[in-house]
C-alpha cells in the first residue's frame, strides 16, 4: 500500500470520527450542488420540452392567420375576418419564393357529430390534402383526404382520437356514415393521439373534412381563418413572411401607413422567445448556483484555518513521527477534497430526489441526464483543491517544535 | 569506519542555538558538547529557560543548530533539510511527550500504528509489531481501548509503545511523568528503565533532580551551556 493511499485512508477516518464537523463542512456545498444540478435538469427538461414543441409545429411552417392587431370586440367584418380567400392561400403557392406546400384552412366549433346512438359536440377543419405534411400528423386508423376528394367536394371526413374514441368506443371508425351536423360523412381516418397545442386546444377534439366541401357545403362560406404554409428552407423564413405579408397587403388593397388585417405566425416567434426565455432563467440560476458553491468553498476553507488552528498538536505530533511537510499538505488537501466531493456526493442525491419529485408530480419537465452530476463532480474537486491548499500550506509551514511545545506549562 | 557498538548514539560538538525576534537577539545554547552511548540512559535537568528544550528539540531533529555539529550514529545530521530530518525522525528517534499526544478518536492499537503511516519501508507486519509493542509496555490487554478510557500512565505507556514501533536508536522523553500522579509516574520510569536494559539509548529531559538522579547520568543545562558534572550516586 502506497504512502498516499495510507494518508488517505487516514483522512477518511478522521473524517468520520469528526462526522458532525465534516457534515457541517459539507453542507454548503451539498446545497449548491443540489440546487445546481436541479436547475440543470430542469433546464435541460424545459429545453427539451420546448424543443419537441418546436418540431411537433414544424419549425418550417408559418402560419397565416386572418385578423390584423385589431379589437377583439369589433365586429367580425370589421376585424377583417373575412378578408382571407382560398385565392390568397392560391396567390401564395404560385408567387411567393422559397414556398412548399400550401393549405387553406376554415375551421368552426359547434360541428354536431351523430354515429349511431352516439353524439359529440366538436370542432370542425377544412383543409387541403397537403395540410398533414405541413403540420406533420399522422394517421392511426384509415387515411387522409386526398387530391380527389378534394376535387370531388366528398363527403369523407378524418376523426381526432377523441372524437373517434367517444364515437366508436369500441373502436373500427373508418368506414362508419355518420352525420355531421345532419349530412351523412364516411370516416375514411383517424388521427393519431396528437395531445395539446401550446396555447391549450385539444388537437384530439377535430373532425377534418376537404376545404372544398366545408366551403361549399358545411361552412358555406368562401373566407378562411388560417393558411398554413412549408417554406423550403426554414432559414429564410423571414423573408418568405414579409414577401407573404407584401403580396397580401397588395391584394387587399392595403394602403401603406394602414394596419395588416391579417397575421403573420411565425413558429420561432413562439417558440424562440419561450426558450430564449427558459435559458436566461436557467442561466441565471446556474449562475446563483456557482456563487453558492464557491461560497459552499469558502466555508470549507475557513472552517479548515480553524481546524488547523485547532489541531496544532496533531500536526507538531505527525511531524514529530516521520511526517514531511508533504505529507502534512496532502493530508489537509485530502480533507479538504474529501468533504467538497462528500458534500457533492450529497448533493447529487439531494438533486436527484428533488428532479424525481418534479418528475412525479409533473410541476416542471426534468431531464435527468449524467451531465449535472458529472459537471457538480468535477467543480467540487476543483473546489477541494483551491480551497483545500491554504490551510494545507498553512498547516505544512507549523514548526514541529513550536507546534507540539504550545500547551507546556 | 564506525562500529557501531563503540560510536555514540549522539555526539553533538559546540552546539549552537539563537533565537531572534524584532532584532533582538537570545541565545539559548552557547557551545553545547555532549556524547551519549549505545544503551545509556542520559537526564537533561535545568532550570525553565535553561535552554534545555531547544536542545531536545535538535537532538529530536525537529529544530536545527545555527552553528555545531551533530552527528546521529555516526552520521553528520545538523545540516539535513527538513525532508531529511523528517525521514530521519521516522527511523531513528521515538518521542515521549508529557501531554502523551495521542489520537483521541484511534485506538491503543492505531495510535501505536500511526508512525508506520509516514515510514519509508512498507510495513505488512504493522498490526503484530503494534501488539508486541504494547505487550511490552503491558498494555496486551487495552489494545482496542481509545485514549479516553486509558488512565494516565496507561495513556503514556501507549505512547511509548509508538515511540517504540519503528525500533528507533534514541528515546527522547520530555518530562514524560509530568503529568501523572505520583505511582504512575513510577511505573513509566520503571519501564524507561526496563527497556533500558533491553538495550534502548534514552535520554531523557526533565526539570525534576530526583527523577533525574534515576539515570545512568545526569547533566545540568545552564545559561545555554550543558553542565557535563555527573550527579552523584550514578555511576
């Protein structure tokens, strides 16, 4: 057994025969490390969290949404909800640069949903067939509507899950006539389990039907409430919306000084602050975390000038049995590293307690990687180390003769 | 060439020692020369400030002469650096303390083992060699107690058993019945004495004539000069 190895079992004793004191030592910097490694996981969580958001809309979508910044209580003509043609979701295909897909989209709540015995009060979409590439869902039963039904105004009509699930309990929807607010519809779909949108609305709560049919036959009405569009490359996404926003401005006989009376969403408008947002917070937290944990240091190394201070006779003895000044240096940089990386040790599992609480009851999303620990690691032995050296040079420099003679009478 | 059975454990020449602080200056051994034999028993006396200290402290190698020599079985010593010293200290001298100076949290047992923590040779026999230590101080059966269970004189007796682990040459004891009663105290004299005859070189230092007067030879330190007269009774 080496010589180091021996000092270090040493310390590892003494520091447990001095629990309560290397407790204390570790507190400061089980706390920092907890509350650094929480934040992390969090952080990392939120940014996931969002991130899945972002691809789940599709960071190459924008969406056109009819109303300007108007008031809300105005009247629906004069909000300029009438404003948005299929011939501008048309105009849009055909002009606009750096454009992949393209649909209209009307939408009603209040749709009456009968099959069988069975009714539901739900939400109703018309959309064109490329609509599912943009928003990228998918289909769990059937298939979505395509180019013919759409030129055949079909009456053909896609389920959200929790529309189908309330319908047809028992499942096998697709095939099924059932009336939508009393005209017969055959289920040829149904959507996967899409959950929430980030504003709340129950994407699962839908039927779907052609644009065609809704225009001319459900809605009965030619204005839209959204166009969703694909840019091609999701980097020009900027420009593509103010080349959008020029070609509708001109087609709705816009002058220049007046208000849009349509919006346009872009997904990074959201979603980029939201997690610019989440990282600033984080950031900032983190940063808390690290003054805390050097403060978790400081604490170490003024308890250990004490401990030195203290423990005067212990050193003069050690010196006067054989040990070098090294040997005296290791041993309180050993101290010092062994309660920093206990007080990490505690803090990881304090962490870690903390996230699986968060996890469990759903307050935060909590990504519970290595990268904390391993991070909370690595600063403690720092900290052991340059908190560690002063009072072991303190404690080397003692003169073994002065040190041992102190206490005689 | 030195035989070892006719070199002096220590032979120390015109020792000097000045201690300075805020310019001024105090001269604590002014020539101190001095031989101690293999197997001998030595009693340091003096006076409080005699400079009897400072010169355990250099025969101990924890403090050096300014000026002298110093010679440790043969070999010159006044001039090793503090590593030197430190390794020497391992191999060649057990110190007794009057605060005895033990760990409070070990056991018998580890204080004992403690000097083989900083010994240069590896040692796989420690845990025998701590028990026959204590079984000649007569202490076997208190290996497991800590020092808050010991009495007094058994607590020095466990220090002079990890005086004794790396089998040094020299036994330094500083007033090491200082602070223990009266039968106590001679119980630890005894066995100076005992391990005396197992053939250990000790020297001991103590401001008490009459414990001085229980060695082989006593000498007085005086005005930082050692006294070389030989108390009567010794032989």
């Amino acid at each position: 057994m080496s010589r180091t190895l021996r000092l270090a079992r040493d310390v590892g004793a003494s520091l447990r025969a001095n629990r309560a004191r290397s407790l204390l030592m570790m507190a400061g910097v089980a706390v920092a490390v907890a509350v650094l490694s929480t934040v992390i996981m969090i952080g990392q969580g939120t940014r996931a969290r969002i991130l899945d958001t972002v691809q789940k809309h599709g960071l190459d979508m924008m969406m056109v949404r009819a109303g300007g910044d108007v008031q809300v209580f105005a009247p629906r003509a004069d909000r300029g909800l009438a404003s948005l043609l299929e011939e501008d979701a048309r105009a849009i295909r055909s002009t606009v640069p750096n454009i992949a897909l393209v649909s209209a989209v009307q939408n009603q709540r209040g749709i009456t949903v009968v099959a069988g015995e069975r009714s539901v009060l739900t939400r109703a979409f018309g959309v064109e067939s490329d609509w599912i590439e943009i928003r990228r869902w998918g289909m769990a039963d059937g298939e979505f509507l395509s180019a013919e039904d759409q030129a055949a105004m079909a009456r053909v009509v896609m389920l959200g899950a929790r529309v189908a699930r309330e319908l047809f309990p028992a499942g096998g929807a697709v095939g099924n006539t059932i009336r939508v607010n009393g005209d017969p519809y055959v289920v040829k779909g149904v959507f996967i389990e899409m959950g929430a949108s980030a504003g709340g609305d129950d994407w699962d709560d839908r039927i779907v039907v052609p644009f065609t049919t809704s225009s001319r036959r459900l809605f009965g009405r030619p204005y839209l409430e959204q166009v969703v569009v694909r840019v091609r490359d999701a980097r020009r996404m900027d420009e593509t919306a103010d080349a959008v926003r020029g070609l509708l401005r001109v087609r709705h006989g816009i002058a220049s000084g007046a208000p849009d009376d349509f919006f346009v969403r872009e997904p990074e408008d959201v979603e980029g602050a939201a997690l610019e947002t989440s990282t600033t917070l984080t950031s900032l937290l983190i940063g808390i975390a690290i003054v805390a944990l050097v403060a978790g240091g400081v604490v170490i190394m003024n308890l250990m000038l004490l401990s030195v201070a203290q423990r005067t006779h212990e050193i003069g003895l050690r010196r006067a049995i054989g040990a070098r000044r090294g040997d005296i240096t290791l041993q309180f940089v050993l101290e010092s590293l062994g309660i920093a990386l206990g007080g990490g040790v505690l803090g990881i599992g304090i962490g870690a307690a903390v996230a699986a609480g968060i996890a469990a009851l759903d307050v935060a999303a909590v990504d519970v990687t290595w990268i904390p620990f391993a991070a909370a690691l690595i600063a403690c032995t720092a900290l052991g180390l340059l908190f560690g050296i002063p009072p072991a040079r303190r404690a080397a420099a003692l003169d073994p003769a002065t040190s041992l003679g102190e206490r005689r009478l | 060439m030195t035989d070892p059975h006719t070199t002096p454990v220590i032979a120390i020449r015109n020792l000097q020692r000045t201690y300075r602080k805020g310019g001024a200056e105090t001269a604590v051994l002014r020539g101190v020369t001095a031989d101690v034999g293999r197997g001998e028993f030595l009693a340091i006396t003096g006076a409080s400030g005699s400079g009897k200290s400072t010169l355990m402290n250099i025969l101990g190698l924890l403090d050096q002469p300014d000026a002298g020599t110093y010679l440790l079985d043969g070999v010159d010593v006044s001039r090793a650096d503090d590593d030197a010293r430190s390794t020497l200290r391992s191999r060649h001298i057990g110190f007794v303390f009057q605060q005895f100076h033990l760990m409070e949290r070990a056991t018998a047992l580890e204080n004992v083992m403690l000097p083989l923590l900083y010994a240069t040779d590896e040692h796989t026999d420690g845990d025998a060699r701590a028990r026959a230590a204590l079984e000649t101080v007569g202490l076997a059966h208190r290996l497991t107690h800590r020092p808050g269970e010991l009495s007094g004189g058994e607590q020095q007796r466990v220090a002079i058993a990890r005086a004794l682990i790396n089998d040094p040459s020299l036994l330094l004891a500083d007033e090491p019945t200082g602070n223990l009663d009266e039968r106590s105290g001679a119980e630890v004299m005894e066995l100076l004495r005992s391990l005396q005859a197992a053939g250990r070189t000790i020297v001991l230092v103590t401001h008490d004539p009459t414990l001085a007067a229980r060695a082989d030879r006593a000498m007085v330190m005086r005005d930082g000069r050692l006294d070389a007269r030989e108390l009567a009774g010794a032989e």
